[in-house]
C-alpha cells in the first residue's frame, strides 16, 4: 500500500513514522513533509493549504489511501474534493471539520445532542459581549470561532481583562477568525484529550493523553499550540473514560450521521473531568500535536487497518478486531517534550543550527519528531518554526518516560531553542 500524508509537522512526522511500521504499507509519500519525514519517505514541496496542488499530485502517484493530518486543508474541503476524485481519505468532511473549524456551530451541535459542555454566548459586537461576561463569573474565557492555530482562546482574570480581550479580539486580533467570538463559563477540573477513530458508524477509542497548552513552567503563561504531553493521562479513569464515550462521543457521532453529516476520521475530544462529570471543552477535527507524538510513540499495535477502516468503512461491530491490532493493552506511557524557539509564541527567529538529534535518539525509548524544520547546506538541520521538535520517550513508567525524554533534550545543541521543565507534573506530582 502507498500512502499519501499531508502536512510538515510533528504530528505528521510521528503518523509518517508509525505507519511506515505498517507490513500493510510500502512507501508514505508526504507533502510537503520536513527533514525527518523526507528520510522516511519522499516528500513533494506542496504546501497542506495547496488544494489545487495537492490534487494534481495526488493524480500523479496514486496513492491507496490519502491521511491529512492537520485542519486547515480539512476547513478548506479537501477530503471532499479527493473523494469526489475517487480516493480513500483519512479526513472528515468540510462541512463535519466545522466542528473544529467554528467554535459556535461546534457549540450549537453539542447543545442540540445533548452533549455536556459549558455554557456560552455568541458574538460579533462588543457591547453584547460585555453585557453577557456581566452575568458569568471570573475567570472568563474567549474564544476565537474560527482557526487561530490553537492560540485563540483567552482566560481572562478579571472584567477589566475580559473587556479588553473582547475588543482585541472583535478588533481583528486573529483576523477574521476572530470576527465571531465565543464567550463561554469557566470549568473547574483537570483537562485531557481523547481520540475516537471513526467511520461515522463505528469507532475505536485511543488512550487518553494530556496536554500542556501554556507556554511556561505550571501551566503558566499564553497559550501555545502545545508544549508536551504524556500518555496514558491517569485523570482519565475507566470510569470518566466510559462516561466519555456514552454521554460525549456517541451522542455527537450519531447526531451528525442522522444530520447528514456523517463524521469519517479522527475526533478529538478535549474534555474536562468536573465535579459533575466529563463536559466538552473542545471538539476538534483531527489528531491533537504533541498528543498524536506520544500516542504513536506508546502503541505497540499497527494503526494502519483501523485508520483505514475509517476512510472506507467497515468499522462498526468489529471494533474488537482493530483494538486487538492496535494492542492496546500493550501501550507503554510516554511523554514529549516541545522545544521551540526562543519567543514564541510571540515572535521568533529563524534559521538557527540544531546539532544532536542523533545523539538524542541513542537514548533507550527516544525518538525526535520534527516540526519546524528546514534542511540547510551539507545537510544541516535548521529551525523553521516556533514549535521546532518533539522529544518524545517511552518507558515502563511514565516517570521513566519523562527521564527518558529529558535526557533527549539535554543532549541536543541548539542554543536558540527552550522547553518547559515540568512536563507531566500533574501525573507525576
């Protein structure tokens, strides 16, 4: 089987590194891919928003199945588009990718399955929007409706903070992803994400990773696109685990079927385990990045059958047969560490020579994942991005896994890059 895999970052690299595993697959053909993906596979300089491109060149080799990893060409349609060309796709559709695409179509589709969440309010004008914080509680939350690359969502302190998000924000802080804006309660409790691989009939459910959003040590600072995560995320017990999939996962997946949206790929449900229960924070349309790193880096199993199952169909009533594949039983906890540039996610500067991935990966249970990365002169590995690699570790425990991780970090040259020190402290603590 040739697989064709689009994006250029960590997640892409982790899906392109197990797959590649997979006796099922022969090459994984990525675009437009990054240094580390390009020794996997061949990769084409076509960027994941090239719609048009990425048709032509999916016309040109062909491929037996086609993943999009990330959610801009998902939002843009292009699962519709390859599908009406007649490939297997690995992607929702643009209209059920609206689930990540819209804060508040995602809302009103969870009011209306009954599908626990917080409450909110949706706005386009300020002065409504700030009568409508009056009536909630501190700490308050903004965010976004549309893409902002997992930085559009605000916790504000006080009303005063609140205010000024609300005009920044309507003002065109993330452009016209931010012309809706979302205002929802604050929920009290401890955050994870869980996967749900789905055909839109059948689903087979990942182990439950955790997150770390904001950019300093203690879950301090703005939020970033992601700066480590561990997996399995002891806050998800069998019991909130199972109360996920009855009260969050069905209910939305057989809402959209019947709704004539039926939902084929990877959900991700970013939940918070509260005093009453498991409620949706978010749902989005495509594997979590850092989470997808650990989950790939953790399953000793093949996810090659189950991800394909999902473009093609077939998974309802032989869920047992794909978790049996995947081994499940046999994920090991593991932990990766996001070293980004220097000032991100504000501004940050490009170009700056990283040594030592090798060494790095010398380390029992260590594998790199790039993201933003380019290939310099001679070969030489330099940083394109604000996330820039993945440190990512296996273990028989998650505290060796952290270790693992760490040492990984400590061992690469790169001068211009930092990292929070205290990945997986809730677990661990």
């Amino acid at each position: 089987m040739n697989i064709l895999l689009i994006g250029s970052g960590g997640r892409e690299h982790a899906l392109a590194w197990k797959m590649a595993q997979s006796p099922l697959v022969d090459v994984v053909h990525s675009a437009p891919g990054n240094p580390g993906m390009d020794e996997i596979g061949p990769c084409f300089d076509v960027a994941a928003d090239d719609v048009d491109g990425l048709v032509k060149l999916a016309l040109q080799i062909e491929p037996d199945l086609i993943v999009i990893g990330p959610e801009a060409p998902l939002a843009l349609g292009l699962a519709d588009i390859l599908r009406a060309r007649g490939f297997d796709v690995f992607g929702p559709s643009r209209e059920a990718a609206q689930l990540e695409a819209s804060k508040a179509f995602s809302k009103a589709r969870m009011i209306k399955y009954g599908v626990p969440t917080a409450a909110y309010g949706e706005f386009t004008e300020a002065a409504p929007a700030k009568a409508f914080l009056r009536s909630m509680q501190a700490p308050y939350v903004l965010k976004a409706d549309g893409l902002a690359a997992g930085k559009g969502v605000v916790i504000a302190e006080s009303l005063e903070d609140a205010d000024a998000g609300i005009d920044e924000m309507l003002s065109g802080k993330f452009g016209l992803a931010s012309a809706t804006l979302v205002i929802e309660e604050f929920m009290h409790g401890e955050e994870a994400s869980v996967f749900v691989i789905t055909d839109g009939q059948g689903a087979v459910y990942l182990p439950a990773a955790q997150d770390h959003k904001r950019v300093g040590d203690g879950d301090t600072g703005p939020n970033t696109g992601g700066m480590g995560a561990y997996a399995p995320a002891p806050a998800a017990s069998e019991q909130s685990t199972a109360r996920v999939k009855r009260q969050l996962a069905e209910p939305m997946l057989k809402g959209m079927a019947k709704d004539g949206l039926p939902y084929q790929g990877v959900l991700y449900i970013g939940i918070m385990i509260t005093a009453e229960g498991p409620k949706v924070v978010e749902f989005n349309a495509r594997f979590g990045d850092p989470e997808c790193q650990v989950l790939m880096a953790g399953l000793a199993g093949d996810i090659v059958p189950a991800i394909l199952a999902s473009a093609t169909g077939g998974l309802k009533g032989n869920e047992a047969a794909f978790e049996s594949l995947l081994e499940l039983d046999r994920f090991r906890p593991t932990a990766t560490v996001v070293l980004a540039a220097k000032g991100y996610p504000g501004s940050y500067s490009k170009g700056s020579l990283i040594r030592g991935l090798k060494d790095a990966e010398k380390i029992e249970g260590v594998t790199v994942f790039q993201a933003g990365t380019d290939s310099g002169p001679d070969g030489a590995l330099l940083a394109n991005g604000g996330r820039v690699l993945n440190v990512t570790a296996s273990g028989d425990t998650l505290r060796q896994a952290v270790d693992r991780a760490y040492a990984g970090v400590a061992v690469i040259d790169w001068p211009e890059g930092f990292c929070r020190s205290d990945i997986g402290w809730r677990a661990l603590r």
